[in-house]
C-alpha cells in the first residue's frame, strides 16, 4: 500500500506544474474508528422493533393513548434519549399546526424530538443528523406501477383523489412504518446513544421529525425557526428510508447507499455531498456512497429539503433498492428490510458527522465588508462591490496574476489556532468530483503557476492540526445580472 501511495504521489507530481505539491495523506481518526465500532445492530433492531409495536406514528393518529399512537411513540423517544447521557440535552419542539387541507384534516400538536449535545469549541456551529418517527397508511390505494405522487407519496402511493373522510379513517390503520421512516430514525437514535459519550468541537443534534407525510411540516417549521433564531448549520444529513438492500423487482446491493443533493453546480448541498463520499469511503471502503445530484427521487421530497429552503447545507441519505409495494402500507414491517443494511448506513452517518463536527470551519472566499457597506477588493481587483455596471456582484477572492496564474486567495472562519493548513482542490468544468488536492501549509493565499481560471473550477478546505478536514468552499462566480440599456428615442 505504501508502494502505491509512492507511486501515485510520484504520478501527481509529474502532471501538476511546476512550484505545486501534493496533498499530505489522509488518514482516519482513531477515535472515529473507535465509535464506529460501537454501532450496534441489536440495537438498531430492537428500536425498530419498538417502533413497530406502536402499531402506527400517524401524526393524526392518538396522542393519548401509552402504548399506541403517534403520542406513544413520541414519548418513548424522548425519554430513550434522555436514558443515553446527561451530555445530551433532550426536548420535544412542540407545534401546535392549524387544520389546513386533508391531510392536516383537524388543529393538531406536533412534537420533534431533539437531541443536543453541546460542542466545546465552536458551540454555535451545529451538525445536526435526522430522520423522522411518524409513518403512514394509505389503506386501499395501489402500490407499484404508477406515477410518482407528492412529497410523501412513493410511486404508486399517490394521495391524488383522497378526500378528507379517507385521511380520517386512514389514521388509525396499522402504519409500523419499520423503513419508512424506522429505520432513518434508529440510525439517529443510535448515533445519539454512540457519539454523546464523546466530546466535539462543534455542536452535534439529533432530531426525529413529525408530520413528514404530511408534507414535510415538522421539518419545515424547524428549519424556519433555525433560520429566525439565527442559528448557525454547517451541515445537515437527513435519513429516510434506509432500510432495504433488495427493491421490489429484485436488485440487491448491500453496499451502496445514495445521498441526494441538488441540481445547482458547486452549491452547498452538493459540497455536503461530495464530502461524504470522501469521508465515508475512506473509513468504510467497502461501502460505496453514489452521490445523487437531485433533490430527491424524482417527484418526491424528504426533510432535508426545507433546510435547503432556508439556505443551510443539507442532504437526504437513502437507498436505491426501494420497495414501493410497501411503503405506506400495513407491510413496512422489520420482515421486510436489512438491519445489517440500517446499521451500515448508520455507520456512514457516524463518521461523516464525528469529521464535520472535529473539524475546522469551512474557509472564507469572500471579501471582508468594508465599513461603508462594500468590499475589499481582492488580488487583482476581484473582489467589487455591487451591482454596477455590467451586472457585477460580489465576487469571489480569485484572480489572474502576472502572466496566466491562477491567485487564490481566502480567510480563516474563525481563529486560526486549530487550523494545520489549507489544500487547495481543482477540477474540470465537466468533472463532479476534485480531481487534483494541492497541500498548501498555513497561508491565505496560493498561487498556481500558468493556471487558467477560465476554464476550471476551484475550492478550498482547512485542515485542522487534529487531521480532520472542513467542508470545500467553492470559488463560484455569480453570474451576470439582467441590465437594462437605455437607448435615445
């Protein structure tokens, strides 16, 4: 192995030009790989089990009732939690959500379920990993052939035509919802029980949504209250539906998972993206993460989508081996899906958030505000204040030096005194993935030799003297704004 590291680096070197260096070797955490190893299928099984004994977690189903019901479920999440470490913090975020619709077919109070556990460095910069507990029963509607229905609805399972008397008597079917969404929720309760015996630099949350079939309420008034209170998310990794490694027509695959992002080049979403597959494949290298640059499954949403609306990162981490036929139906049952499956997922969750939440904040590319409202110009010129003339915003700290070099330049988030040094990454237009990483030490600028800027794209990461690697900031050039020319009549 250390032959072909040799090899390679000896390789990068030959195509890189002149004056550039290779980045220093990754490498994984220890202590990462210790918690990993704590991930425990039994548990995992027996949440799941427990979540389907509620018979349904319909968000309109009883709220009274111990032992069955949506207000059961709750409740016994709750206080699982609470029983993890007194490290976690734990709480209901309590809604109280208006009739509105069929689906929201009487006023009802709806309950998150959330788990802080404080980080003790960079307390206001949050992780927040998800999943949500309510599940659904359609009763009689078909399953399998037809199209893709709305956000809660999987193909075949549209609500289309449903009236307000079949949302009623469909509340108290039997809905054990074991992967839909069980499984999405055992995995953050076990990450909760697993990384809450640890400390963090940054603040990790663990949060099991209501009202997802309903069309993503829970998440939606979270992700708005997030945003008002001004709360800092540097990433959020939602799961749904990650329970079955077989789909319904037969293909299997017990080692692949997908994270879903956006259709937006270079967006945050995408650098979420991006990161987990890195991460994930460098401490789980038999599990293949397929990043997904989609929303969603075409025509359908999940919880991490309202997150995306208040412009925080986040993305929806699922299976390709879907089983419609079951889903929304008395048969999502734990029969009918993998634990090994879950608790690999699981797993990939674990390391990616346990990095995000060790590592430095991601590097600033932008211009300081000058104190007249502008900005700074950045290396030659490229930082302007905006919009004028010509449709300019504000731009990126990326420039032509002398000749055809590419200038970079950024800034530290935070203080410096974690921070090992920054790698620049480089890529073609048409690539999706950072196709060279140039280990650059402690400095805020780099410059890269007969480098065009017009033609490649261009981020940057820190790298904390603990090894762990922040999220890549993109420099992505705003596009020209629409002016209008006035011409002489």
């Amino acid at each position: 192995m250390k032959s072909l590291r040799r090899l390679l680096a000896i390789a990068v070197c030959i195509v890189l030009p002149a004056g550039l260096l290779p980045a220093e070797d990754k490498g994984v955490n220890p202590k990462v790989q210790e918690m990993m190893g704590q991930v425990s299928e039994a548990r995992i099984k027996a949440i799941l089990e427990k979540l389907g004994n509620f018979g349904t977690r319909n968000t309109m189903s009883s709220a009274d009732d111990p032992v069955h019901g949506v207000g059961a479920a709750r409740n016994w999440i709750l206080n699982e939690m609470k029983s993890y470490s007194p490290r976690l913090e734990v709480r209901f975020e309590k809604f109280r959500v208006k009739k509105q619709g069929q689906r929201i077919f009487k006023d009802v109070d709806l309950y998150n379920v959330i788990a802080v556990l404080p980080g003790k460095k960079m307390p206001e910069t949050q992780v927040i990993v998800s999943g949500h507990y309510d599940s659904l029963n359609l009763g009689g509607r078909p399953a399998g052939a037809a199209a893709p229905g709305a956000e809660a609805g999987a193909p075949g399972n549209t609500t289309a035509g449903m009236t307000l008397e079949d949302f009623e008597k469909n509340a108290n079917l039997p809905a054990p919802g074991v992967c839909d969404d069980g499984s999405g929720t055992s995995a953050v309760m076990e990450l909760a029980r697993v990384m809450s015996q640890y400390e963090f630099d940054k603040t990790l949350v663990f949060i099991a949504f209501a009202g997802e079939e309903q069309g993503l309420i829970g998440s939606s008034l979270q992700a708005v209250k997030e945003k008002k209170e001004g709360h800092v998310i540097e990433a959020v990794l939602n799961n749904d539906i990650i329970g079955t490694d077989t789909a319904g027509n037969g293909r299997m695959s017990n080692t692949t998972v997908n994270v879903y992002s956006d259709e937006t080049t270079d967006s945050v979403n995408q650098q979420l993206s991006r990161y987990m597959r890195d991460v994930a494949e460098r401490y789980l290298p038999a599990m293949k993460v397929v990043n997904v640059f989609m929303g969603d499954r075409l025509g359908r949403g999940g919880d991490h989508t309202p997150f995306q609306w208040e412009g925080f990162a986040a993305v929806r981490v699922s299976t390709p081996n879907e089983i419609y036929v079951n889903q929304h139906h008395a048969t999502d049952t734990l029969d009918q899906m993998s634990v090994p499956y879950t608790t690999k997922v699981a797993k990939v969750n674990l390391v990616v958030a346990a990095n995000l939440a060790m590592a430095p904040k991601p590097p600033i590319v932008m211009p300081e505000p000058r104190a007249g409202g502008g900005r700074q110009g950045a290396a030659a010129g490229a930082g302007a204040a905006a919009p004028a003339a010509g449709g300019r915003r504000p731009t990126p700290m990326i420039a032509r030096g002398a000749g055809y070099d590419a200038v970079l330049r950024w800034r530290a988030a935070g203080s410096e005194d974690d921070i090992k040094g920054y790698a620049v990454v480089v890529r073609a237009t048409t690539s999706p993935y950072w196709e060279q990483e140039i280990y650059v030490g402690k400095v805020n600028t780099y410059t890269l030799k007969d480098v065009s800027i017009d033609d490649l794209k261009f981020g940057v990461k820190a790298i904390g003297v603990n090894g762990m690697e922040s999220l890549v900031t993109p420099y992505a050039y705003p596009p020209r704004v629409k002016v209008e020319i006035e011409t002489v009549q």
